[in-house]
C-alpha cells in the first residue's frame, strides 16, 4: 500500500498538510485528499507534483 503526505509549496518551503493519503482528486481550483480513514481534507490549490516513491504530493495555491 502507497500512502502519501501532502505538502504547500510556501515562500520556497513545504508545508505540512495531511498525511497517509490514501486517494487525491484534483478539481479546477482545489485538491481533495482522503486518508487511510476515510477523513475527507479540501485544499484551495492545484496540484504540482506527485512523488510516489518519496511518498510525497505537491499543491500550490491556485491562481484565479
């Protein structure tokens, strides 16, 4: 099983987010993630980057 941490890109820093995502659903103008759980978190961004072998999902803030 692939469980992953999902941080924000901030000022040149990754910011803790949510970990043991288990499952991740890009929408136009937020990320939703759900973990081993079920909980349900909602990120205003967009994706940037998924590492699988680092275990690791990169969102940005989304430009409107």
């Amino acid at each position: 099983m692939c469980l992953s941490t999902v941080y924000k890109k901030e000022d040149g820093e990754n910011v803790y987010l949510c970990k043991n995502v288990a499952r991740v659903i890009p929408g136009e103008h937020e990320v939703t993630c759900y973990d081993l759980m079920g909980r349900k978190t909602v990120i205003a961004g967009v994706l940037v980057d998924i590492d699988l072998m680092e275990n690791m999902i990169l969102v940005k803030e989304a430009e409107l």
